[in-house]
C-alpha cells in the first residue's frame, strides 16, 4: 500500500516565540520533504511518527519528541496514526534551547499536559497572560531536555523500508532473514549486513525494540497484556512481560499504571483544535 501526503498550509506565519499546531495523521500518511524559517518539535501524544531527515530516519513513541532545528529539511508521517502535536519555535528563542543539530528525547509527563493545554488555547485572545505562562513554562521544560538514543531507526533502502513496515504492521510475523531475503530478492547473510549498515543494529535487535513500541502503543489503547503479548508473536504472556521488564524496568501492568496516575493528576485538557504540520 502506497504511502499518501498531507500538504502543509501555504500562508504559514513565523511564530513569537511559540505556536502548537494538532492534527490527526492518518495510517500511512506524511508531510512531504520541506523545511522551516524557524525549530521544530515534533510529537505525538498517541501513535508513532515516522521522522526522516539528512540526520537519518527513525520513528519515536508517545513518550519521545524530535527536535528539528531550523532549515532542517525532513519528512514527517504515521505507519499506523497518530495524533500529531508539533511546535513552531522562533530561530532566536530556540537557539538557546536544543541546540542546532536534530535530537530525540523525552517527553515529560509536565511537558505533554503543557502541550495539551497549549494546544487547546491556541488562537484564543490572552487577556491575562494565562498562555504567556504556558508558553514560558514550555521553553523551560524545553530548556532542560537531553538526547535519548531509545528511537527505533529506520532504513531509507525501499526493500528494506518494506520489510520493517510489514513487521511494524505485524509484529507477530515469524519469518526470518531467509525467508524475508527470499520476499525482497537477496540473501539472508546480504539482508543482514545491509540492515545493519541502515539502521545501526541488527534485525534480531530492531525487532526486540520494534515490539516494545508496539506494546506502549497497544498498552496505551486499553488492549489487556495477554492480549498484548499475543499480538507482538510471543509464546506466552510471561515471555512477553519478561521482555518488557528487561527493556523498561517494570511490568507492563507497573507501567501503564505509573502512566495512569501521572494522567490522573493532570487537569483534563479541552481537545486540541485541528491545524497542519
């Protein structure tokens, strides 16, 4: 299935300092190759984002952010959906903030609500300087973020972008390198070494990394552990939560239940209102 574009608004003003923009990426959509007079944060409070730039491609979970500096060309889209949320970040604001190279790190649990709530008064007149505060209180968290290496690397190489789709799409795919050399015309032992030199590590590790951010996603959507674990291809749920305590600290139930409680302490947000990329 081919990939579709969402085009980005012509009449797009510089912010000062900061504007949030939500959208709604459908599955297998992206904002085409473009840039910015101005940084980027880009973050999904639900779903996966895809994120491809000179710097490589990779996807990052709900708890991870890119920050895309100025002039950066790059890509941005969803294998399966997501509620996208990005910040529009003034060349001079930013400047003292994340510095001048691409970065994933992560996102706070202050962070995210500071977004949400953004987001949701975006536009409205300030008469008190409520969205002000937001905004101040946003650069500071902004202000102490530091690089994450946890994002899930993506090949540019067709075949091989094909390949991590379809275990992307279905975690729980049994085939192998054989069998996936077969499908894309090349041998296991090539497959091997070309996916290493696209992704950085092996398909055995990127798989086992794969399947984590699966289950944050599916754990996330109210999907059970058992059910969970048998969506991702394990044999059973204590494989599963085995897998995921080693990777995260914790059991998946754990988890999701620290996750609850940071939601829980947050004032509920309005929805965002609908923008573009």
């Amino acid at each position: 299935m081919n990939w579709e574009t969402i085009e980005a608004p012509a009449d797009a003003i510089s912010p000062a300092p900061l504007t949030v923009r939500a959208q709604f990426i459908p599955a297998r959509h992206f904002f085409p190759e473009h840039s910015h007079r101005w940084h980027q944060m880009v973050y999904a409070i639900s779903g996966a984002l895809t994120v491809i730039s000179e710097g490589g491609s990779l996807v990052i979970s709900p708890e991870q952010a890119v920050w895309l500096p100025t002039g950066l060309r790059h890509k941005v889209g969803s294998l399966l959906g997501a509620e996208f949320r990005s910040l529009w970040i003034a060349e001079e604001t930013g400047r003292a903030l994340s510095g001048t190279a691409p970065m994933v790190f992560a996102v706070s649990p202050l962070l995210k609500a500071l977004i949400i709530e953004a987001a949701a008064i975006e536009g409205r007149q300030d008469d008190d300087g409520y969205a002000g505060r937001i905004t101040h209180l946003i650069l500071d968290q902004l202000r102490r973020t530091r690089p994450l290496p946890t994002a899930l690397p993506w090949p540019r190489d067709g075949a091989l972008a094909t390949l991590c789709e379809a275990l992307y799409s279905d975690p729980a795919d049994p085939r192998g390198p054989e069998d996936w050399g077969c499908v894309l015309g090349m041998s296991a032992r090539t497959l091997a070494r070309r996916f290493v030199s696209e992704t950085g590590m092996s398909l055995r590790s990127w798989r086992r990394r794969m399947r984590l951010f699966r289950a944050i996603e599916l754990l996330g959507g109210g999907m059970g552990v058992t059910r969970t674990a048998m969506e991702l291809g394990y044999g059973s749920t204590s494989a599963f939560v085995y897998a995921f305590r080693l990777e995260m600290g914790s059991s998946p139930q754990a988890y999701m239940r620290g996750r609850g409680e940071e939601v829980g302490n947050r004032s509920a947000s309005p929805t965002a209102r609908v923008g573009s990329e």
